[in-house]
C-alpha cells in the first residue's frame, strides 16, 4: 500500500482514486494476511498478489479479481483434509438408532443360551471381625474392654466437658499480645481512614466538533495569480502530490508552470490548500521547493536536490 498508493494512511493517490488504512481486525484471522475492499474481501495473500491486485483496482479492472482466497483454498480445515468426526454413523439419529435395531434383532434371533448351574463350592471359613480401629497398644482406650459405640443415647446439650470452664469475654483480654511475643500487653487498634466527602457528580465536557472549513472564495485576495495557458506547459505532475486531477484542477486556476508554484507565498499556499481541501499536504510535501528544482533544472536538479527522481 505505501508503494502503491501513499506513503501515508489516509492519503489518496496521485489520481485521488485509492486510498489505504490499516485496521486491528477485519474478523477473519485464519485466512491472514487479507485485505478488504469496499464489501469484498480477499484472503491468503502474499505482498506480490496484493500488488497485483492494487493494479488492477487503479487501472479500474477491480471487478475482474475474484473475492475471497487466493491460493485455491475453500475452507479453514486441514491441508490435509479432515482429521476429526470422519465417520457420522455415531451422531446421525437415523444411522444411530438402525445400528440399535439391527442389534436387538440379530439377539432376538440367537438359540437360546444354555446356562450351566455353578457348582457349590466348599464353605468359606467365618472371617473374623477386623482390629484395625483397636491396635494393641498401652493407652486405655485401645483397651478391647471398651465397647464402641457405646448404646447409652445422649443428647449433645447434655454432653458436655464438666473440666473445662469456657471463659467470660473481656474486650481488653482479646485485644492483648501475648506476652511470650511482646512481652507486654497493648492495645491493638487498626489505621484510622478518613472518609472523604462524597464529590458532586460533574458531566464530562461535551467536545462540540470543529466546523468545516468553507471552501475559499476565487475571488479571494491571496489566490495565486494565474495566466492564459502558455505554448509550453510544464508538466505539474513531476510534483509528489500532484495527480492527473489535481494537475486539471490547478490548470482551472491558471497554474501551469514550475515557476508559478515557486513562487508562492504562505498566504498563497493556505488559499490552494483550502481550494484543494488538502489540510495541510502543500507544506508536507514541499511544493515550492520541488517546483524551485523542477523550475531550475528540471529532474536532474530534481534528482540532486533529492536524491531520488519524481514520483
């Protein structure tokens, strides 16, 4: 697109008919990189098959390039084809359910099976109960004479340790170090924060949009002189910025020559600027001093001044 179009975003060609901006998604990732334009898209491209494509849009054969992938691709699975659910016999109801079917009817069909009566086997020895929650040690209630659960039903109000006396609740006992730790007892107190008083709700400032700028009169006192057209027009396109539109629109105006533009002054290049609604691009793209080389030597001085030919 810079080499295309323009070096910038939002800036037309030469021939005000493409434009380019680049955007975060346009809600196709796996067919990355993609490019939209107007409401088609064109997705697996590769710098060459873009350039291409940009051609063709600016040689306005756009509606030839067929939308979608470039590289033959019709889906998102595999290159390799599916490699999951190959088979729908499992998910399909109607596949599913003949399966079934077929198997109920192909057991209905089966002789029926002939059961043999197991023989007894010799009886097994009682097992004795397990000791695993009682192993033998010295401690009393491992003792076998404990019996556990014990069948007196007791009500757990009731059951209550008659040793231990719970204790009385004192504020100033619960907010004491322990003296191991500190040695001496002191009141625990948290951080005092200060509620701040509630602000009142103020509306956030509505930015009211600039006003357009209104197109300059011709009448204007800063419009650049013009004069008839001359037997030798120079060609105003050698300019970066100036288009084959462009170039009609300052012919309108009687600008034909190098020297014309080189001579422009601030006010004069604000008139132009605002006639051609440019915002600023005759000070970015340095006319005047384009103009002033194109005027001196043509593109060799072009080429000096800039070290590169005109775009």
């Amino acid at each position: 697109c810079r080499s295309k179009i323009h070096h910038d975003q939002f800036h037309a060609n030469d021939k005000g008919t493409l434009s380019w901006e680049e955007v975060e998604c346009l809600g196709a990732c796996v067919n990355a990189p993609m490019v939209m334009i107007f409401k088609d898209t064109f997705e697996d491209l590769t710098p060459e098959r873009l350039a291409e494509i940009i051609d063709l849009y600016d040689a306005g054969k756009g509606a030839s390039v067929e939308p979608g992938p470039q590289n033959g691709r019709t889906g998102s699975e595999p290159a390799s084809g599916l490699t999951t659910l190959k088979s729908e016999k499992a998910i399909l109801k109607s596949t599913r359910e003949r399966e079934a079917r077929e198997a109920a009817k192909a057991a209905r069909a089966a002789p029926d099976a002939i059961i043999a009566a197991p023989v007894p086997g010799p009886a097994a020895a009682p097992v004795a109960p397990s000791n695993t929650s009682k192993p033998k040690t010295d401690a009393p209630e491992t003792s076998p004479a404990l019996k556990t659960p014990s069948k007196t039903k007791v009500a757990p109000a009731v059951e209550k340790a008659a040793s231990v006396a719970a204790p009385l609740h004192s504020a100033a006992n619960a907010n004491k170090a322990d003296s191991k730790v500190e040695q001496v007892s002191k009141q625990r107190s948290g951080p005092i924060i200060k509620a701040e008083p509630a602000s009142a709700f103020k509306a956030p400032e509505v930015k009211v949009p600039a006003a357009k700028t209104a197109k300059p009169s011709l009448g204007d006192k800063n419009r650049p002189a013009g004069i008839d057209k001359p037997a030798q027009v120079d060609d105003l396109k050698l300019i970066s910025g100036v288009g084959p539109k462009i170039e009609g629109i300052l012919h309108t105006l009687g600008i034909f020559t190098f020297a014309q533009v080189a001579s422009w002054k601030k006010a004069e290049r604000e008139w132009v600027d605002g006639y051609l609604s440019f915002q600023g691009r005759i000070d970015r793209d340095d006319w005047v001093k384009q103009a002033k080389a194109l005027a001196k030597g043509g593109v060799a001085e072009y080429i000096r001044v800039f070290g590169k030919k005109p775009v």
